[in-house]
C-alpha cells in the first residue's frame, strides 16, 4: 500500500471539489489531506476509519472530516471477492480553510460554520431529519453548474451547523501523521478488518509491520490512544451490532460470526462498550424502527 499526504486535484479554475466516485471498491487506504471533506455514501457498505474511531458505513450515512484528521472507508470484503453491483460510490465535497479568501470563515455571519469546522477535527456523522435535507441537496447539484455547486456548499454548511443530531466520531483530534507511520498503520488497518472474525495474532501483525510485539503494541496506542485489544473489540462488537439490526441470526450465531469463541466473553463485552446486552439492543433497535415508520 502506499498512504499518502493526499494532494487533491483543485482546478485552477475551481476552489472546491464537488464530484461523485464509483468504484469496484474503494482504493484509498488510510490518508489525510489539508482540505475539509463532506462525504455522502451514494452506495456500498463497509467500515468506516476516522481518527481512532471505526463503525459500519452504509448507502445515505454523511460525514464530515476535519483537515488533517486521517481516515479511510473500507468496501466490505464482498466487493473485493467478485463485481458486485451495485459499486460502492460516494459523493464528495473538498475544501480549504482559505479556498474562498484567507479570512471567509472569520466573517461574524460564518461564526456558527467556524464553530462546526473546528469541531470537524473529531470527525462528525449526521443523523435524522438534517441528514436527509442535506443528501438531498447534494444528489440534486451534482450535475449542475460550478456556482450552483459554490452556493449550495454554504448550505450545506448551515445545515450542518445548525444539525441538533450530530455524532462526534474520533475521540481524538489526529493531526498530520508522516509517510512510513501512515503505511503502517494501513496495513494494520487492512489485517483487523479482513481478519477480525479469526484469531487475531498481535505477533504476526508486528511483523508485518517489522516491529517487536512489545514495540507494536506501545506503537498501536500512541497513535490511536487506544489498546490494540479494545480497538480489536470495538471492531467486533461494531459488526455485532449490525447483525443484531440487519439479520434473524440468534445471538450465538452473531457471537461467532463476529469473532468471539465464548458467548459469556461476548455478551460480558457488548455490554461494556454499549450500555446493554444483545438481545435489549436487538429490541430497542426494532422498537425503534416501528417507532419511525
């Protein structure tokens, strides 16, 4: 793999970009870049890495990443084993702090998008009501001119802005990480999520990445303020959650299926990172869903 500082392809007659992407599967692994970016998925489903953060993505999530905040939207393995259709695909809107004049965000009337930029550094995911107002304006300009785009961003913005129903992401604000730290931690990214249902050996993962297991593991919470075994287990019980929402599996079956081998462990541990146990989150998800409809 080869993460990088993404430089992104401004226009010289452009100060944002504002463009729809389809793919077999998402290539860009774990970056960065100075721009802001508003990211509609338009289609696929996967997980998502913002920061220390990391969660299922699907079609209709929007999110909001902040500049220099590394992150990565990884296409479910399905899309990597054969063409599925429809692609994965997203909606993407970037910008600098200074793309529409060094002091725009300063203006007294920009103070409420100033004060949603600077929370941006955790990554923000937006739900509800708002969430769809803005899916539909991004997926209505899309095709339309560059100004229409230009104006519709500031929209956007003041929606955001004044969304009651955000979601802060990363529990840290990650700035700047250099080239070899941005290698590593994609493939250690890469290795979790491909293999997080097996026997995950911390071992052969230092070695992948050519570090002793007591040097991966000091390397691994530096740079994400996280143990490599809690990141592990917010990865298994994030899919848990989503069987649990999405299919009929009993919970023994959801408990395998997410990588645990004892059922005691897994309840014991979805119950710490949730607040309740499997089958209440089964029930107040469809409560919810019946609610809503």
């Amino acid at each position: 793999m080869e993460p990088i500082l993404q430089r992104l392809p401004l226009s010289k007659d452009l100060s944002y970009i504002y463009e729809r992407y389809e793919s077999p599967f998402f290539e860009t692994p774990w970056h960065y870049h100075d721009e802001f970016e508003i990211v509609l998925c338009d289609g696929g489903f996967g997980k998502k890495v913002i920061g220390n953060h990391t969660s299922e993505y699907k079609e209709g999530d929007l999110i909001l990443i902040g500049s220099k905040l590394p992150h990565w939207f990884r296409a479910d393995e399905t899309f990597y084993m054969h063409a599925a259709f429809p692609r994965p695909a997203s909606i993407v809107i970037q910008f600098r702090s200074d793309s529409f004049g060094e002091s725009f965000f300063d203006l007294v009337e920009m103070t409420p998008v100033r004060s949603l930029l600077e929370k941006a550094k955790f990554g923000l995911e937006f739900k509800g009501y708002a969430k769809e107002l803005i899916n539909k304006i991004i997926k209505e300009n899309i095709h339309k001119t560059s100004l229409e785009k230009f104006l519709s961003l500031f929209e956007i913005l003041q929606l955001m802005a004044e969304s009651k129903e955000q979601q802060r992401l990363s529990e840290i604000g990650m700035e700047g990480i250099s080239k070899k730290d941005s290698n590593r931690m994609s493939i250690i990214f890469d290795q979790i999520l491909k293999n997080f249902k097996e026997p995950v050996s911390v071992e052969d993962l230092a070695q992948k990445v050519n570090l002793t297991k007591a040097a991966f593991c000091r390397y691994f919470k530096a740079r994400t303020q996280k143990t490599f075994v809690a990141y592990l287990m917010q990865v298994r019980i994030n899919h848990a959650c989503k069987l649990l929402k999405e299919t009929d599996l009993s919970v023994l079956e959801i408990c395998y299926e997410s990588g645990f081998n004892n059922l005691s462990n897994f309840n014991r541990q979805f119950l710490k990172l949730t607040k309740q146990n499997p089958k209440a989150f089964r029930k107040n998800q469809h409560t919810s869903v019946s609610t809503n409809s």
